[in-house]
C-alpha cells in the first residue's frame, strides 16, 4: 500500500503538557513526522495564559524532531502585533504557517522569501494559488491543506474535494488532509461538553480512523494525512503506523538574484540599511529605464541627500533622498546608459560590478534580488 507522511494535531490550552509529551513520543515511535495546532484560539481565555503553553509546545516538538504548522490569519497577526514579514511568529520555531484565511498575494509571495513555509487552505477552489504563483513567490516554500469541519454534516462532499485536489497536484506541491479520531475528544474550539470530531470528508465522520486512511491511500494521489482533533487513542496511532512514511523536507529553492556591488564609501546607516535589506524585488509595474525596489521606503525613510547625481548609467544603483517625502527611501538600479535625472532627490550609493550586469535582464517583474558586497 502506498505511504504516506503522517501528522496529529495538538491544541496545548486544553490538557495538561507531559499528556502532550506522552502522546507525542507515542506519535513519534508510529511514524507521525508533523504536528498541526491552530494559533486562532490563543486569546481564550487570555494570551497571556495560552501563548507560553503553545512556545513550550513548539520547543518539545523541535526537540523530538517534529515539522511545525500553525493555523493563522489575519486576526492572529493582529492579535499577536505582528508584521508582514511574521517577525514574531518565525521566533516561536514554526515550520510552516497555514493560511486559514487568505492574506493579500503580494503579502504571501513575499513570505516565501521570509525563511518560513507556507501553507495554503486546500478546500477553496479559487485562483488564489494562482495569483500568488503568478508574483514569483518561492513554490519550493509552500504547500497546501485541507480544512476540517468541526459540526455535523458540514464536511466535504467527495466530487469537490476531488476537484481541488486535481487542481493543486497539476503543480505538484505537498497537499494534505484530516481524518478524525473516534477517540479524541479535543479540536482547536474552547472546551465543550461535546466530543469534537475534525475530517475533512464527511464521509469520513463516524467511519475508523484505518477506514478514513485507506479510502484516501487508495483513491487519491494526496501525500500527507493528519488527525485532525486530539488526543488519538495508542491504538489510532498504531494503526495509523502501517500508512506512515517519513517526512523529508524539500531542498529549499534559493530563488533570489545576487548581484555582486561595490557601494561608496561613508553611506549613512539609512542607505546602508537600504543596501543590504534582504527582501528586494522588482515592482511588478515594469519600467524601462531602472529596477524599482519600494518596500524599503516603508521601513528607511530618513535619507539626507548627499553625493546628488544628475546622470546616470546602466549598473548604478541609487537611493531616492527625503527631499521628495513621498519616494524616499525608494531603491532604483539603473538600467540604461546616459540616463538623466530632472531633480536632485537622488543620491547615488554604488555600482554593480561589471560581470554581474547581464543579470539585470533577468530580474523582471517580482523577481527578488539581493545586492552582494
């Protein structure tokens, strides 16, 4: 029988931690690689409560090798004070963030390019995907993931789900989905006085968690399986064990132009922040005569003007000052000879270096780059 990578889900705020650490190391020793939680329950009843129980969940299962996934959205990110960049979530050891509800694509793209994965919900048939591919984000960094659906009768009929997944297999990426154990009695949700159960088929809803399995093994190409609520029985994990198979991270994908540069000497810090700023890409609305990179002008805004320039050639690299309050900030990378400037808000802060320039052909709209002293 075909093999498939295999995961539980843990939700820390409802049992006490060393039952987390016994179910666990009895899911490891069956073969289970990777854990899902769900970030969206964290302020229930207090972040301040929650949160240290799931970092301390995420630093047992970092110990006992597990892949990490949460379930995030918007309100998590504004719950947490967080940025585009998942600053704060990338130092709680995650893997992989699961994007129950869909950010902007130009926002998800750029999270490619973050050293974090991404995980798209899978039982939306939308373009979604699409869009995001289409702004050069990083596919070697995402995959994707069906829901579950905690009340009666709100589960997946067997035709859709066939239809998503066909859809997302045509771009060979992970794509994955929840069985339920008929012995776990916890899902994602405050406590209740009702046993929660989490597939992604309803089909699947009162049917053996092996039943579940094997209906998905045998009649679809999907590559990863997870219980969906928690805790499963010792012997839904070891039934599960006959299915499982290890996890291996795919080879990460460095999709990023490297531009080697020779910078001026005596850069103030904003330009030299500018310079070596790690998330650059070329906006997608193409000009002819330069690169444009204008996220930095969100974060490095006080650029004095200095060494001003009122001409330019193709390789020099410029930094708009903040003569022009709207623009400054804005990186520019020229790409034609005798270029002319019409006003004196641009400074000039370096060169690429003679061999590097055929790369600029390559960076097109979306294309992220990185300026290599």
């Amino acid at each position: 029988m075909r093999k498939v990578v295999l995961g539980v889900s843990v939700y820390p705020q409802h049992i006490e931690f060393n039952e987390i650490k016994k179910y666990l190391i009895t899911a490891k020793k069956y073969g289970f690689t990777k854990i899902f939680t769900s970030l969206f329950y964290l302020d229930q009843p207090s972040v301040n409560i929650n949160l240290p129980k799931y970092l301390r969940l995420f630093k047992l299962a970092k110990q006992l090798g597990f892949y990490i996934i949460a379930d995030i959205g918007p309100s998590v990110i504004r719950m947490l004070k967080d940025d585009n960049h998942f600053s704060k979530l990338k130092l709680f050891q995650i893997d992989c963030l699961r994007l129950d509800t869909p950010l902007l694509p130009s926002v998800v793209a750029d999270a490619t390019y973050q050293g974090v994965d991404i995980q798209i919900n899978a039982s939306n048939d939308t373009k979604f995907i699409d869009d995001v591919i289409s702004l050069k984000a990083n596919i070697s960094r995402i995959s994707v993931l069906h829901n579950f659906y905690p009340k009666n009768q709100t589960g997946l009929g067997w035709d859709y789900f066939s239809r998503c997944n066909k859809k997302y297999q045509s771009l060979k990426i992970a794509n994955g989905t929840f069985v339920t154990s008929q012995a776990a009695y916890f899902g994602q949700q405050p406590i209740t006085n009702k046993q929660i159960k989490l597939p992604t088929l309803e089909k699947h809803r009162s049917l053996p968690i092996q039943e579940q399995a094997k209906e998905i093994i045998n009649k679809t190409k999907l590559n990863e399986i997870f219980i969906g609520n928690f805790p499963a029985s010792d012997l839904e994990l070891k039934v599960m064990s006959q299915f499982a198979k290890p996890f291996v991270k795919n080879k990460y994908v460095e999709n990023v132009i490297n531009l080697k540069v020779t910078l001026e000497k005596n850069l103030q810090m904003e330009e030299k922040n500018i310079a070596n700023y790690k998330y650059h890409f070329r906006r997608g609305d193409l000009t002819d005569g330069f690169i444009r990179s204008t996220d930095t002008r969100l974060l490095f805004r006080n650029v004095k003007p200095q060494r001003n320039i009122s001409h330019a050639k193709r390789g020099d690299i410029i930094v708009i000052n903040n003569s022009d309050k709207h623009y400054a900030g804005e990186l520019w990378i020229i790409l034609r000879n005798k270029f002319i400037f019409i006003d004196n808000t641009f400074n000039y802060i370096g060169k690429v270096n003679p061999k590097d320039l055929q790369k600029l052909s390559r960076i097109s709209s979306w294309n992220h780059f990185r300026l290599k002293c």
